[in-house]
C-alpha cells in the first residue's frame, strides 16, 4: 500500500510533467451531434417503435418452446431435440437434424428458426486471430460482432442495438442514433455464428478440437442496459445448462454501460454473478458531460457509488474501462482523481482498465502517446489501484464498434 507521502509526491511529479499539456475538449467530428432544445447532446433510452424479428427458439425460455411445440400440434418433447441442435450442435439446417421425422421437418425448422442475421461483410486480421463481422439484420439494420482468440479462451464482443441512443461524440455508433432494440435471439445469434466460424477453422489455429466462444463481452454497438430485459433474457440462454443454452459461465460474461446508474442497481439485484463493466473515461464531471453525455443525468460520483454497491451485493469485483484518448483524458492529474475516488470507496473493489483509442490519423479523437499511456498507468498503480492496459484488437480492420457499419 502507497504512504499518503509517496502518493502525494507522486501526484506532484505527474502534475510538473503534463502542466503545459493542451486540455482538448470532446467536438463531434464529421457529423452533427444531435441536441435537445437546450442544446444539450439528446439521449434516447426508449427504442424507438419498430418491428420486431419473427419469434424464435432463442428468444424461449424451455418451457415457452415446449408451450409453442404443443401450440403447432407437436409433442413437447421434440423442444429439446430442437433445442439440442442449436444451442449444442449449432445449426439450423433442417438436413442435420436426421431425429426428427423427415415429412414436416423443414417447416418445422422454419417456424422455429428464423434467420435473423445475414453477413454482409468479414474481415479478418493478418495474423487470422481476429475476425469482424458486419451482419444485416431482418429489416435491413446493420450490426457487428468481433471474434478474439486469445491464449487460453475465445472472447465475442456483441451487439445489443442497432445504433446506439447515447449519443457519445467519439462513438461512430453514437453517430447513426438508435434504430432499435435487437431481440435476444439476435444477441444469442451472434454466438451461435461465432461458434460456426470456429468449428470451420476460420479463427487461426486451433488450440484444441472442443473449441467454442467462452467469453463474452457487451461492447459492441448499443448501451446494454438500455434494453436491459432482452439482455438479461440473452444472458440467461447464455448461462443455461445445454440444451436449455449455451452452457457457458456467468463469470466470463461482462455486461457493460455508460453509466445507467438505476439499471446497474437493478442488475446487482439479478442473482447472475457476471462481470460489470463502467464505461467511465473520464474521472471529472466537467469533461464527462461532454464526453458521456448520459453524466448529465447521472454523475461521476453516482455512476461509481452504484458500480461500489454492485461489488457488495454480488462479490464481484467491477471492471472501469477507460478510452485513453490524446491530450483530452490521458492528464495524470485524472488517473491521481480517478484513484481517489476508488480509494475513497474501498479497496480490492475494482480493476482498471485503459485501453488505447483506435488512432484516427489528423483526427483529436486520437490514441495517447505511449509514455502519456505509461504515466496513467503508473499514477493508478502508485495509488493502490490494479490496473492493466488492455489489449487493442482489430485495428487493421475498423475494430472499433460501428466503423463497418457507418462505411456502407
């Protein structure tokens, strides 16, 4: 544990070194950022009235698809046959499912499992160890998910909306609004394709020949918590036992947001041990105001106390994710704010976690130089607080959530 001396000199050293740093505030760049009458940034938490996909297996807790097999004149029991296919075998072809009769299995399969997502594009790292997807979705929205091989585990980054209410300026998913909440099965999807990808051997190489996506994250397009029922309804096909769901640990499940302080209170209340991940950026409320526009409903302050509670309700220790972004967020007197207010809170609470933006060249939302990078860093780690720079991916192929979808 840092003596309040070190830490005060520590504070003092960073604040000589990056006194005389320009303070760049955030500017919605290429777009304009749309505004209520006040002129405030306008945030959208409803989804805006739309269709929603056709009902399918995955938006079904087992019990539901066993209700809907007798409602199509079938016994309940070909619900968990079905189930089995998708969730353990993942596949929807009719073909491949030799135990179900052969006269009525292709509608069957059709009233069950409708498409839900198109590929309309694939890019994939050189190394072969990252792949992003564009998918259309049934009404010809777009979203996208990121398979990550990592040593040890598969991560998906997932889509929660298409298009994104929040309307943060350095978010090119901030920049198209929200067109409307995904379905759980849409979340659910995403998975499942993923693990499609995966068995054909399109992610590198494998370590071993049982390999599925075992790590999921909420940060592609959209705010979680913002369509928090078919989040968590996702989860739980997530969590369930095959062939309820997926079978996958809660604990490699992180759910993040920007900071809808009553819904991060709700789901310290929901008995799932997943992840929670706060979306921060920026330890002081003038900046994130303008930075994270929903700060003008919930402050730093509140966004933190509510992330402290989710750890002492669940046990859980709280991820802060925190875009570095160049001469705007990046000053070490932030990293000495942001410890102080974890401190204040407790200890062995919370982990940080920086992660370079992805660089934009002649662009301010830009990556932290390297030794600004390491200063942050340091001035956490001085103060107690564990923190790890986090691995940037995707780079080479428009990682950051939205870039694909924002070029069609």
């Amino acid at each position: 544990m840092t003596s309040p001396t070190r830490t005060t000199n520590t504070e003092s050293q960073s604040a000589n070194r990056t006194a005389d740093r320009a303070q760049v505030m955030p500017t919605a760049e290429g777009w304009e950022q749309q505004r209520t009458s006040e002129g405030r940034p306008l945030l959208q938490f409803a989804s805006p009235r739309a269709k929603q996909p056709p009902q399918h297996l995955a938006d079904l807790s087992l019990e539901e698809r066993q209700a809907k097999l007798k409602e199509l004149g079938l016994p309940a029991f070909r619900a968990k046959q079905l189930s089995t296919h998708y969730f353990q075998h993942w596949t929807t072809d009719p073909e491949a499912m030799s135990d179900l009769p052969k006269a009525g299995r292709e509608e069957l399969a059709s009233a069950v499992f409708p498409p839900l997502l198109t590929e309309v594009r694939r890019l994939r790292t050189d190394d072969g160890n990252t792949i992003k997807v564009l998918w259309r979705l049934f009404d010809g929205a777009l979203v996208e998910s990121v398979l990550m091989r990592y040593p040890g585990r598969i991560t998906l980054c997932v889509s929660s909306q298409a298009g994104c209410g929040m309307n943060c300026p350095f978010c090119a998913t901030g920049q198209a609004g929200l067109t409307r909440n995904m379905s759980a099965a849409e979340i659910v999807d995403q998975v499942v394709a993923a693990n499609r990808l995966i068995v054909a051997g399109e992610l590198g190489t494998p370590e071993h020949d049982q390999e599925r996506v075992t790590n999921i994250v909420f940060m592609g397009m959209g705010e979680p918590l913002a369509n928090y029922k078919r989040v968590m309804n996702a989860v739980h096909r997530f969590v369930d036992p095959v062939p309820m769901g997926l079978g996958m640990s809660a604990r490699n499940i992180t759910v993040s947001t920007v900071g809808l302080v009553p819904a991060i209170r709700k789901l310290a209340d929901e008995d799932l041990p997943v992840t929670f991940a706060l979306s921060l950026h920026a330890p002081d409320d003038e900046l994130r105001d303008e930075l994270i526009p929903v700060n003008n409903r919930w402050k730093v302050d509140e966004a933190l106390d509510a992330a402290y509670d989710y750890y002492a309700k669940t046990g859980r220790r709280v991820s802060i994710e925190y875009a570095l972004i160049k001469d705007m967020n990046d000053h070490a007197w932030r990293a000495a704010l942001l410890a102080k207010k974890l401190n204040e809170r407790g200890r062995g609470w919370v982990h940080v976690n920086p992660i370079p933006l992805n660089p934009t060249p002649g662009s301010i939302w830009t990556s932290s130089e390297r030794p600004v990078q390491q200063e942050f860093i340091e001035t956490l780690r001085a103060a107690g607080v564990p923190t790890t720079l986090r691995d940037t991916r995707g780079k080479e192929i428009d990682g950051a959530c939205g870039q694909l979808a924002a070029a069609e």
